[in-house]
C-alpha cells in the first residue's frame, strides 16, 4: 500500500491574499516599528551639525595630445584603473594636505583644530563606555615594555623611524586628518575626469579647500615630472649601450640553436609517421582486446548462471557442435527408450548414463574453451601494453623535438623584442635634450568648485522618509517572518493536514515515566493512562477495517516515546483479552530489551542469523503487563539489510500465528539505512511524534522513508499534550 503524500510536502507557494492577510493581523506592530524608526531619525537630525559639500573636476592625463616626445614614453601617465588609484592616493597624501592646511590656516580653525574648541563638561557615563571600550579592545602595555622600549641607545632608531609620519605632520596632524575625512575623491564613470569634494561646516571653506587641493596637486606634478626629466637623460644613455649588446647576444643564440636544428631536419617526419603507424596499431589491438574480453565475461556469466549446456550455445567448437548432437539423439533415444518401457528398465537407465557422460564430457571441453579465451586475453594485453610503451618513447623524442621548437620561437621572440626596443630607444635618446626641462603637467582643472546654498548633509524630508519606509517595511518583514515562522506540531489537526496521516491518539507525555517497568505500574495506578491506552488500541482496530496482525512502532529517531508507545499498545491489547507478543527490533539500541530486563540469548537477532527452526530460537518471557517480550542484542547491522530478509517474514508469520497481536520496536527513521522494508499487507506502521518537541521539516526526511514502505495501513500517535 502507497501511503499519501502530504499536502504540505510541496513548496508551499505565498499567495498575496495570505500576505494582506499577515499585515492585517500585525498592523499594530508594523505601524509600532514604522514611528519607531521615524523617531528615532528625527531625533538624531536634530542633534546633528550640518554639512556643506563642494567639489570641482580634474581632468588626469593629456587625453593623446602631450604624448609626442621621447619624454612621455616614461613620464606621461598611462591611465589605468591601478594608475588612477594611486593618482587618488597622492591627492589625500600628507605632502598635498599640509600644503593645503598651511595656504588656508585651518590649523588655526576650531572646526579643524580640536584644542580650540570650547570644552564642555564631559559626561561621565560616556567617559565610563569610552573607557571601558578602550581597555578591552586596546589593553595598556606593562611598563616595563615600555621602560625597554624607551631605553637603550639600539631603540632611538627604530623610535625615530617609527615616528617619521608624527615628524612630517608635526602640530598640523589633527587638522589634515580631519581635512582628509571630509575629502572624497572619485572617478566619474570609466573616464578620466576626477571629482574632488571637500566637506565642511561653512561652505566657503568647503570650495577653497577643493580648489586647493586640485592646485596642489597640479603643481606637485609638475615638480615632480620636471625632477623625473633630468634623472631620465643620465639613465637613457646607459640603457641604450645596454640593449645594443642584448640584441647581438639574442641573435646569435637564434642563429646557433637553428643551425643545429637545421642539421637533422628529417627526424621530425620520421616520427609523425612512426607515431602514426604505432597509434594504428594500438587502436586495433585495443579493439580487439575489448572483443575478446567482452566474449569471455559472456562466456563466464552465462556459465556461472546457467551452466555448461547454456555456455555451449554461445561457443563456437566443432567438439560442442557434435556433443549437443549427441545429447539431441541420446534424449530422443531416451523419450522412445521411456515410451517403451518403464523408467526404472535398464535400457532407460543405460541411455540417462551415457546422457550424464555426454554432458560432463560438454562441460570439461566448455572449461577448456574458457582457458584459452582468457590465454587469448592475456595475450591481447600483452599486446596492447607493448604498443603502449613504444608509443610513449615516440612521444617522449617527438616532446624533445617540441621543446627545441619552442626554445627556437622563445629565442627568436626575445630578439624581436629586444631589437625593437633598442631601435625606440635609440630614435628618443636623439630627441631627448630638447624636452627635458619643459614643466608640463598631466592634470587640468576643468571645473573649479563654488560654495554651496544649502546643506549637504543631512538631507532632513529624505532622511525622514527612508526612515519611515525602512521602519514599515521592517515591520513588514518582522511580521512575515512571525507568521510564516516554522512551528512545532501539536495537534492532531495539524498533523493531519501537515502529513496526510491519521492521527490514532494522543497519551501523556511517556518520556517522563521513566523505564518500562515505571510505565506498567503507572498503568496499574493511573486511571487516565489506562483509559488513554485503551483508546489507543481501540482507535487502532476501528480505523483499520482488515485484520492487522503485526503492529511496528518506530519515529524520526530511536527515543523512549517510540518504545514506551508500543509497551502501551501492548498492555492495552492484553487487557482487551487478545494473546500479544511485543519483540525489540531496534538492535540498534535494544532499549526494550535493556528495560524490561528480558534475555538476549534467544532474541529476535538471534534468530534470524541461527540455522536451528525458528521456534526453537525464539523464547518469549511473560512480562507484568500481560503480554509477552521478545528481546534482541546489539548491533550495528542496517536495518533495512535485516528486514528484507526471508527469515524475518518466516519469523513474523511465525508470531502471527501463535499470537493475536504481534508489536514490534522497529527502528528509528533518522537514515534510510534503518528501512524495515518488504513487509505484509497485514502489517501496520505507527510513527510516533512528541507533542511541542518537532516541526514538521525537522521529521519531513523519516515521514517521507515512512511512506515509501509497503504497509498495510499507517498513522501517528502523538505523544504529549496538544
């Protein structure tokens, strides 16, 4: 029987009924997180300075009009993304900014100089936060580290170098960090054109800082193009001597190694043909091996499956041809033999003999018919690993031959190179002299930055209104997650709807009952697990219209409740009068074995592996409950290895006959290894699920081994309160 799938097992699709849904039973929070964040934001713009932002373009490089002389071929920028990068960098570098904060006297601005601005009281409580912060993220030294970095005349060069940035900066450091905060600088699109923006309190202060900024930066590379000019003539001239004798060196290398070559030119044909005829040869013989082995794997599973006789119709002998006409007489003689008289007379007798000769004879020449197939192999491989090897040495001298091509090519391409670049060098070096101290710049100033009207930051309507959209739409999110949140089975209706399988009752909560023996005589004093009980064992008969006669209990993994359902299933039956049997299937665990305390010696495991007759194996032991306990030993066999087995059904229907109801502690589903498959139609399957404990995808993997069972019949019994 294929058990349902359930109808939650399909990705659940949201529909936008449900979300409107959703939102209309969280208004309240959605509308709570929306003038929330609302708040929050209107109170930070209040407590915030405003900024004004300027900024101007500059235009990197000469765009292909100043690259005209031997000069630019070292010293004109060649943009690229790396280049504009570092462009960048020497913008906000110390040099550019301490010209900046000199020409403008910010050091002498409270905005940009933090020692004149007016102290107000300072709280104690952020001191405390700031403090503490500091002590934990950066830990002070032990001042004997410092007494040893101080000291000692060895160190007063590592402090001095250490210091070098504090030196360059020196009183003006507070105020270029804070200039460099305020300062970005980007590239607009793929294009060379820069902007630089600076940001302060004023806006007149914010444009002249941009504007000096570009200034200082034109004027530093101008500098610094017109220092590289006259370090650029000395180097030239060098260079030039240089490459004339790296040009001679390269040629002459091409020449000697082509001349070389050129001396056993016609060993190159001589093994592309060679190497052909090898390959030729390998793929025949490959073929050929394949063949044969593919006949004698025949030959030797039809042997092996269906005998001698079976073997001989796909052979080809003469000695088979005439043992099979043989045996056709020796069988037609047999069959006239039998018409005529008994098959217990000599002349039968004498005819079946000569049969059995005939075919033993069949099946010693179908041996030595598979020999010589597997000679014929060995030697094809053979074969085949000779061509192998001499191929490989083909190709090692044609790899040889490869790599003095290549040293040719790679010899001859650095000549190239090399004459090309003596030749470049050679046309500038003439023309050099009459460029070198021109101080051009490769930036421009295309647009020169102006105080701006109004504030930059912050932007107060737009910062009002993302918050709000960012508050609703939180709260939106913190409203879909509450419903759409994964929730923990409970209730039979859930259950029902959530896995397509009916729920047969719902018991207290057995994992805290304690052992099995606990539970029987809880059952003996509790009225309400009693009558829970036999509930369950009467739900169980009037849901399942056949007669099932062996009941296996297992859940999502090998817990007390699975176990502690089935002793409950099994006082239930012997108190209603049925004869039952509960048998401990989980060898994994054996907790049922191990509680009740029942022997492992003549268990279920036992059974199955001994050869002696089932009913000899299988002893069960009276339990205080009324029914009877098989138990079982450890192991770490699969389950699903054990179960199929056709001693395990012989087992059941042994059980079923001797007994009314037969209960068995199955597996727990946590790998499809645990499967106890190939089971009756008289067989039902009860999954056991904590109430409160589970969701529906932490099981879905177990329900879903569950269901590709062949079962008779299947539910769920809940254990603990809805």
């Amino acid at each position: 029987m294929r058990l349902p799938k359930a109808a939650e097992s399909q990705p659940k699709t949201l529909e936008f009924l449900d979300v409107v849904q959703a939102f209309r039973r969280r208004m309240v929070l959605i509308t709570m997180t929306g003038v929330l964040c609302l708040a929050l934001a209107v109170y930070y713009l209040t407590t915030i300075t405003p900024t004004y932002t300027s900024g101007g373009q500059l235009l990197l490089g000469g765009q292909g009009l100043s690259e005209q002389n031997s000069f630019d071929l070292v010293e004109a920028q060649v943009l690229s993304n790396a280049v504009i990068e570092g462009e960048i960098a020497i913008m906000r570098s110390n040099d550019i900014l301490i010209n900046v904060v000199r020409k403008l006297k910010l050091d002498e601005d409270p905005e940009f100089n933090p020692s004149l601005r007016e102290q107000s009281a300072p709280n104690p409580v952020i001191t405390w936060l700031k403090t503490t912060a500091k002590s934990i993220l950066r830990p002070e030294r032990p001042q004997s580290d410092s007494v040893a970095t101080a000291g000692g005349a060895g160190n007063q060069e590592i402090l001095e170098a250490a210091s070098l940035n504090e030196q360059l900066v020196g009183d003006l450091g507070a105020a270029v960090g804070i200039v460099r905060r305020g300062l970005a600088i980007r590239q607009q699109g793929t294009s060379f054109l820069m902007s630089v923006q600076a940001t302060s309190e004023n806006s007149q202060k914010a444009a002249a800082i941009s504007n000096t900024v570009m200034g200082e930066y034109i004027r530093f590379l101008a500098d610094k193009r017109f220092q590289a000019a006259s370090r650029f003539t000395g180097w030239l001239e060098g260079r030039v001597e240089e490459l004339a004798n790296n040009v001679e060196e390269s040629e002459r290398a091409v020449l000697e190694l082509r001349s070389a070559m050129e001396a056993d030119a016609d060993n190159g044909a001589r093994l592309d043909q060679q190497m052909q005829e090898f390959t030729t040869k390998l793929v025949n013989a490959r073929a050929e091996l394949a063949q044969a082995e593919a006949q004698i794997r025949r030959a030797t599973l039809v042997n092996e499956a269906e005998g001698p006789l079976a073997t001989a119709n796909i052979l080809t002998s003469d000695a088979l041809v005439d043992f099979r006409r043989t045996l056709v007489e020796l069988r037609r003689e047999e069959t006239a033999a039998a018409s005529g008289f008994s098959d217990e007379s000599a002349q039968v007798a004498s005819i079946r003999r000569a049969i059995a000769r005939t075919e033993a004879d069949l099946a010693t020449e179908v041996e030595n018919l598979l020999l010589q197939l597997n000679n014929r192999v060995e030697t094809l491989r053979l074969n085949v690993r000779t061509l192998e090897i001499s191929l490989r040495s083909f190709e090692g001298l044609n790899l040889e031959r490869s790599k003095q091509l290549i040293e040719l090519n790679q010899l001859q391409r650095v000549a190239d190179i090399n004459l090309r670049v003596y030749e470049d060098f050679l046309g500038r070096y003439r023309e050099i002299s009459e460029f070198q101290k021109i101080p051009i710049s490769d930036a421009k100033v295309i647009r020169y930055a102006t105080p701006p009207s109004s504030p930059s930051h912050p932007r107060k309507k737009v910062a009002a209104v993302l918050a709000l959209i960012g508050g609703l739409s939180l709260g939106a999110a913190l409203a879909l997650a509450l419903e759409w949140r994964p929730r923990k089975l409970a209730a039979p209706r859930q259950i029902f709807s959530a896995t397509g399988l009916a729920v047969f009752g719902n018991t207290p909560r057995l994992r805290k009952t304690g052992s099995v023996q606990d539970l029987l005589r809880r059952l003996s004093q509790d009225e309400d697990l009693a009558r829970a009980a036999l509930n369950l064992a009467d739900n169980i008969n009037l849901h399942n219209e056949q007669s099932l006669r062996s009941i296996f209990f297992t859940s999502y993994n090998a817990n007390d409740s699975k176990t502690l359902s089935a002793v409950l299933l099994a006082w239930a039956s012997a108190q209603r009068g049925k004869k039952c049997v509960l048998v401990d299937g989980d060898f994994r665990t054996a907790q049922l074995t191990a509680s009740l305390g029942v022997s492992d010696k003549a268990s279920f495991l036992s059974a199955i592996h001994s050869q002696k007759p089932l009913n000899e194996c299988v002893v069960a032991t009276n339990s205080e409950g009324g029914f009877d306990c098989i138990g079982t030993q450890t192991s770490a066999a699969d389950p699903s290895i054990i179960y199929s087995a056709e001693r395990v059904q012989d087992l059941i229907s042994l059980l079923r006959k001797a007994y009314d109801v037969v209960i068995i502690d199955a597996p727990g589903l946590d790998d499809v290894s645990n499967r106890f498959a190939t089971l009756s139609s008289q067989d039902l399957g009860i999954f056991t699920i904590e109430a409160n404990k589970v969701t529906l995808g932490s099981i879905t993997d177990s329900l879903n081994i569950f269901r590709d069972m062949k079962l008779g019949g299947a539910g769920i019994i809940l254990n603990g309160p809805a």
